[in-house]
C-alpha cells in the first residue's frame, strides 16, 4: 500500500466532493479514508436471527420476526384510521399497526403467507404491537443476499439534510474496506494477539463495520478497545520511563534535622499509617536519582497537609526551598496559615504570595526567594509568574490540581535549572481507572484512612418544606457552642439568579438568627478578596456562628468547630462537588451533620446524587458512582486530556480491559524497554505515528 493511502482526502470518495467533504469535515471530524475506517457504528441493527412472539419483552428492542397474518381491520380513531394486522407464529400472537398508507397496505397483504417483519416493539395494555413494520413475504426475503447486523453510525440533522444517509456512509466505509483492507497494517505483536486471542486488526475492522454475528462483533470491539487502550498506556508508561531514566533528578539524600526535629518535637499528632506509607514513598522518589512526578490523593480531612509539610522539611534538609500552591486566595491563606504554626516555632521562614499581596510587599518576597533567606512559599497562581524567581527550589507542592492542569504543572518545572520535584496533592478522588487514564504517567500514593477519632459525617435528605425543623436543629447545635454552613449553589450561567437565592436566603436566616444572640458570615464570589478574607476570619475565629456562602468554601477551610452543613438546593450540585462541601465538617470530635436540602421533585440522577450522599461518606465510592452518572468526560480535570478522544473504548465500560492493557503494555516495555526487537517493529511504528507521543519529549526540557 502506499504508506499514506488512508490518509486521501474524503473528498476523492464516489459521491462525496467538496461540499460534503467540508460538511462531514464539520459535522463528524472526517478528513480522511482513515477517519471513515474509524467512524465505528453506533448500533447495530440485528437481523442475525429471528425471534418467536413468546420470546420479546416489554422493554422493547429492534427484532425480525416469522409469522402470518391472520385479521385486518381497520380501526377509527380521533384523528383518521388506523390499519391493525394480527400477527401470529406458533409461539403467541401480536399487532402490526399502520398509522399512514393503510389503503395502499391493506391492498398488498396477503392473509395466512408466511412473512417477515422486522421492527420496534411496544408493550401496551397486555400485548405485544409493533408500528409501521418492515414486512416482506417469506419467498422473497429467502431468495435475497443481506447484510445481517445492519451498522448504524453517527449522524447529524445537517447530514441528513445533505443527503448523507446511513446507508451512504456504510456504502463508503464498505468500498474503502474493498480497497485497502488487505493493507492495514497489524498493530499488535503476534504472542500478544496469540495469548488474548485477539482477532486480527483487518479482520477486527471488517467485523466492526459488518459484523457476521453479534459474536464476531463482540471479539472485533474488544480488539479494536485493546489496542487503542494499549497504545495510550503504552503512551503513558514511556513518558515514565522516560522521566525516571533521562532526567536528571534533584538528589535529597539526608532525612535531616529538620525533619527529625520536627518529627521528634514539633509533630502535634501520630502520624496515620497511610499518612507514614505515603511519606515513605516520597521520601523514596527524593532519594533516588529520577524526579518526582507524585499525586497525592487523599480524601477531604485525611491529612494531606502534614504530609506535605514534612515533603518540604526534607527539601530544607538537603539545602533547597519548597512552594506550595492552591488554587483560592482563601486555600493559600489557609495554607499559609497551618504551614506557619507547624513552622514557626523551628524558626524556618515562610511567606504567602497571593494576587492581593501588594507590589511593595513583593519585593522582600522575591529578593528573599532569590537570595535563598526565604525557605518556604505559599501562594497562587501568582507564583507562576516570571519575576518569581527561586535560588534552589527543590519541591513543589500542587494543591488540587484539577483547577490548575499539566500546562501549571509545566511550569513549575521551569522554576530550577533541574526541573524540581513535583507532588500534586487532590481531594477528588479518582476512580482507579480513570486515574490509570489520567495519570498513567505520574506514580501514585493514596492516604485512604481518616486520623483516628472521627465520627463519620451523618447526612440526610430533607426538602424545602422541612426548612422550620432545619432551623430548629441549627439552634440547637449553635447552643451547645457548635457553628454552621449554609451553602447556595453558583452556577455560571445564572449567576445573577443564584446571587439572589444567596441574598433572600441570607435574609430568612438574619430574621430567624437575629442578633445580638446571633452572629452571621456571608461569602460570595462577587465580594472583593480583602473583604471575603475578613468574613472568613469571623467565622474561623469563632465570633460569627453562621457562614452563609456559594460555593467558594468548597475547597480546603478548616474550621474544626463548624458541625452542620446545610447545603440549599443541593440537587443542583454535582456529587464531588456536595461530597467536598460536606468534607468541611467532621473536623473536629464532635458529631457533625450534613443537610441536603432539595425541592421535592427531583430528576433520576438527582435522586440518584442525593441518595448515595445519604448512604456512604467513602470518596471513592462516590468518585465512582459519578463517573457512572456522567461518564469521565464531565469529571474535574479530564476536559484536556486525551481520554476523551477515546474512538471506541470506554474507560468506565472497559475498565477491565483497560487494565490488561495496561499489564501487558507494561510487560512489554518492561521485555523490551527500547523496543528494538523485530517483533516490536510495528509497534515502534505506530507510535511514532501517534499524536499523543508528540509532546512526550516536551518532558525532557
Ligand atoms: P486535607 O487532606 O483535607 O488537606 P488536612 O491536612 O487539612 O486534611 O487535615 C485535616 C485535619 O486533620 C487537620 O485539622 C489536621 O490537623 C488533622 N490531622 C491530620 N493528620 C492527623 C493525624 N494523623 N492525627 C490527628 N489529626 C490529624
Ligand atoms: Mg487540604
């Protein structure tokens, strides 16, 4: 084959030209034979078999059916007639309905011939029907050559439109397939395809288009899912390697005084064992010769920041500077406040850079971090910023990444001449699928336990109509010295909407909480930094007992008094989003309560967030009943990554098949690392033919 054939333009396809050629350029991403080859069906019309009437059921499905037709009649109704067929095999007996053409129908039917329908079902009041079928008589269906499991691929209206049928589409899939099919190239070694069983790629191809049987179907889809599964872990896996072999890592060899001083005299608590585990591992990645690329996962209240501190102690130790950096002003206050009262009393220096730091307050700053007298920096995304300039910076320290992504995470490499080490902590847990998708390419720790001596969170469901019975209960925990938050929801579209909400909920709880008994907080995103800053303050400091707010709490706070966390129309909230709301009580031993107040009717999903919030507090249990309801494209942090240009995998679905891919893709760089072996020839060359290894040696700057 000439190497780039598949790569002609759609335009040089019988019956495409131009016009349709830019339209389903547009309309679907086809450029190319190859796109076509990789425009996989839908759906499948199954005319593979025949169903008896006894067999259908009621939730209704596509099926082709033998039988004669024993009545006709004609039925009035409001509007028009309507033609009704008895339908009957030796099995049971249905209803053909015709809606139009009856006239023209009831002429052609034959009463007691053998024929063949093929259709929708319907259940209604105890029977089986089926509206405007296709029908054929036996004799002549037998005597005609057809394709069996009828593809039915992607479409638009605007296609339609243009004349751009399924039947078009599979006509050109079809003579592409004629033409080159006998070309493509196999992608995958063959003791690979011999150990799974794997059908061949041209053969795979074949089947997906056309399939003989929903069993060669079946074998095709999980072929094609394999290998393109296993080039993006095999993708993944090399950026690794390559990582851990070609640069040169920063080398904290010494667990120095700092860091035995502090764990010795200034650790405020014992450490968890999954908080030791994780520290273990990363001082294992500090001490070997690669860099760090970590991402901490730990679930809201597990103890990351400790962890952290202590990451940073033994980059002091071995001579270098840390940064941490949040996404809010309000996390990096925070931040800057914890790290400071675990810091201070060893005399190390720690400063906060945030976008309201005022330009003469910089300077010290940056001469600080310059001349090295500054240990550690706590900031935002002002951090990234140029004129921020470090003597040594050893580590950096991401909090919650999906606000930032791989382009920040770029970045702080640049801030030393060898790239620092990187640990990315995250309080969205990520299903371990997804996180083999997401973050194939940086080692992972997880602090899955909780410091002892927590209560779990106790939640509950009530609607707009218990408000009364909320109140009384926020009294009642605002007695016993407890506070309270009382979240609205912001979305963008509607802000000036929510903004409302916000202020008549605001006001509802002035009048039920007046003062001087009672003192109230509001936060919201249209309030300046300075002001947010001092309303947050009241309430951490104790003299305000109510915190109304968006969602702008939603990250990191700690306020270990606060017990209650009302959460107002909490069907609007996406599941991660409530489960990191609720995250901000049960800080302290108190029992704490989360209240999710929603309006009484409730869609499925809804219903369905509600309910699992109410019944489990774990994070990945609710991490992965998310990714059920919205699959992986809507989940924080996956919108640039390559997982959603999946062509036919799933990494929810085929989350089994991703990780044999994964096992395998590993065996065989772990065999064959260079990939040299004549073996490995073709998958040396996809490779180098794939997008995703384009920017692998941006890591290698
Ligand atoms: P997150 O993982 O959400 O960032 P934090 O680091 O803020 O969690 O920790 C939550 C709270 O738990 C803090 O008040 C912290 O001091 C406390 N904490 C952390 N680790 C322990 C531990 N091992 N024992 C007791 N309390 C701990
Ligand atoms: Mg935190």
């Amino acid at each position: 084959m000439h190497p780039n054939a598949l790569q002609t333009p759609i335009t040089y396809l019988k019956g495409v030209g131009p016009g349709r050629g830019s339209l389903l350029g547009r309309e679907l991403g086809l450029e190319t034979y190859q796109d076509l080859l990789y425009l996989f069906p839908n759906r499948y019309i199954d005319k593979s078999r025949f169903y008896k009437i006894a067999e259908l059921e009621r939730s209704g499905a596509e099926v082709q059916i033998i039988g004669r037709i024993t009545h006709l009649k004609t039925i009035s109704q409001q509007k028009g007639k309507r033609l009704v067929a008895t339908f009957r095999d030796d099995t049971g007996t249905m209803e053909l309905v015709w809606f139009r053409s009856h006239k023209w129908i009831q002429d052609r039917l034959k009463l007691g011939e053998p024929y063949v329908i093929f259709g929708r079902t319907n259940w209604f009041n105890g029977s089986f029907s089926m509206p405007h079928p296709e029908i054929e008589l036996l004799s002549q269906f037998e005597g005609q050559q057809r394709i069996r499991m009828q593809p039915v691929y992607p479409s638009t209206e605007k296609l339609t439109k243009q004349g751009v049928s399924n039947r078009l589409i599979s006509k050109w899939v079809q003579a592409i397939l004629n033409e080159y099919s006998k070309q493509i190239p196999e992608a995958l070694p063959a003791e690979l395809r011999d150990n799974l069983a794997l059908t061949g790629k041209q053969r795979a191809l074949w089947q997906v288009h056309f399939p003989n049987s929903q069993k060669e179907l079946a074998q095709a889809r999980f072929r094609l899912k394999f290998e393109e599964l296993f080039y993006i872990q095999l993708a993944l896996l090399t950026k690794k390697n390559l990582r851990k072999s070609r640069i040169k890592g920063l080398v904290f060899e010494k667990v120095g005084t700092l860091f035995t001083e502090f764990f010795n005299n200034y650790l405020p608590f014992e450490l968890t064992e999954a908080q030791k585990k994780v520290l273990r591992e990363i001082r294992a990645d500090l001490g070997s010769h690669a860099q760090m690329n970590r991402l901490l996962q730990g679930d809201v209240g597990s103890g990351k920041t400790i962890v952290a501190v202590m990451a940073m102690l033994l980059a002091l130790d071995n001579g270098y500077q840390a940064c941490l950096v949040a996404p809010t002003e309000i996390l990096a206050q925070q931040h800057y406040q914890s790290i400071r009262e675990l810091l201070d009393p060893m005399g190390i220096s720690v400063a906060l850079l945030t976008g309201s730091v005022k330009a003469k307050d910089r300077k010290p700053i940056h001469q600080g971090l310059e001349a090295g007298s500054l240990s550690v920096l706590v900031g935002t995304h002002a951090v990234f910023e140029k004129v921020v300039q470090f003597k040594n910076l050893g580590l950096a320290i991401i909090d919650e990444q999906h606000r930032f992504g791989v382009a920040q995470r770029a970045r702080m490499w640049k801030k030393n001449s060898t790239p620092p080490h990187i640990l990315v902590m995250t309080a969205t847990p990520i299903p371990r699928t997804l996180a083999m998708s997401l973050y194939g390419d940086l080692d992972i720790s997880v602090i899955d336990t909780l410091p002892p001596g927590r209560k779990p969170v106790r939640t509950v469901h009530r609607t707009d109509a218990d408000r009364l019975r909320v109140f009384g209960f926020m009294r009642e925990q605002i007695a016993e010295g407890r506070q309270v938050y009382v979240v609205y929801p912001l979305i963008q579209e509607s802000e000036a909407l929510d903004y409302k909400d916000l202020m008549d909920g605001f006001e509802s709880i002035q009048r039920e909480f007046p003062p001087p008994s009672y003192q109230i907080s509001i936060v919201h995103g249209q309030m300046k930094p300075q002001d947010k800053e001092f309303e947050m303050q009241r309430f951490v400091s104790g003299q305000t007992q109510i915190m109304v707010a968006t969602t702008v709490i939603e990250v990191g706070v700690n306020v270990p008094n606060a017990s209650v966390m009302v959460i107002e129309s909490a069907e609007r909230f996406g599941l991660s989003q409530l489960h990191q709301l609720r995250g901000r009580v049960g800080r302290g031993a108190d029992q704490s309560y989360c209240i999710l107040i929603s309006s009484g009717k409730l869609s499925q999903d809804g219903q369905t967030r509600l309910q699992t919030m109410v019944s489990t507090n774990d994070g990945f249990e609710i991490a992965e009943t998310d990714l059920q309801l919205r699959g992986p494209g809507n989940l924080m942090g996956t919108q640039q990554s390559g997982i959603l240009a999946l062509k036919i995998a799933d990494v929810v679905q085929d989350s089994d098949i991703l990780k044999t891919a994964r096992f395998y893709a590993r065996q065989l760089l772990k065999n064959d690392p260079g990939l040299t072996a004549h073996t490995h020839k073709m998958v040396r060359e996809k490779m180098a033919r794939m997008e995703v290894f384009k920017n692998i040696w941006d890591y290698i700057s």
